[in-house]
C-alpha cells in the first residue's frame, strides 16, 4: 500500500468526520419527518379522509428512501474515516493525537 503525505491524510480525516457529523444530523432530520409523516398518514387513515392518507403514504415512502440513501452516505463517511485515522495511526504518528481529539469533539466513536 502506497503510503500518503501526513497533511493529505490529516485533512481526509478532518473532512470525513464533519461529512459523517453531517450525516448523522441528516439522519435524524429524515427520522423526524418520517414519523411526522406517519402521524399524518394515521390521522388520514382514522378520519377515512383518502386525499391525507395518500399524501402520507407516498411521503412516508420517499422519506423511506431519502434516509436508506442518506444512511448509506454516513457509512461511506465512516469508511472514509476509519481509513484516514488508520494512515495517520500507521504513518504520522505526531499528528495522531490530533485526529482523535477531532473525533472527540464531534463525539464520534
């Protein structure tokens, strides 16, 4: 495996750990509308009123598929993480300490 300059490693994982914050708040942005939309999709349900229930139904479903793509983005930026914190762990061990105080402050684990 090819080895890679420190500042190039150290600034993957800086930018894969804020993507990853991103989409951890994203996930739970869709989390929220995904049980507002239920909710409404319930009441339309309860109320017999087919207009509400129809609108709550394909809204749950892409809100569905939104978050399975967003979940898939996070990931991915997990991968990318874990693959820049091991080069810098492997390769610069100096500026080890500093991505994971970065990890820290973002409270990843």
């Amino acid at each position: 495996m090819a080895t890679i300059s420190c500042n190039t490693a150290l600034l993957v994982h800086k930018s894969a750990v804020r993507w990853w914050n991103l989409w951890n708040v994203l996930t739970y942005i869709f989390g929220i509308f995904l049980i507002a939309i239920l909710i409404f999709l319930i009441i339309g349900i309860i109320q017999s009123i087919v207009t509400q229930a129809v609108v709550g139904l394909v809204g749950t479903v892409v809100d569905g598929v939104a978050l399975k793509w967003v979940v898939t983005q996070r990931s991915t930026a997990y991968t990318e993480e874990q693959t820049a914190l091991k080069a810098i762990e492997n390769d610069c061990k100096d500026q080890y300490a500093e991505a994971l105080a970065l990890r820290a402050k973002y409270n990843l684990k």
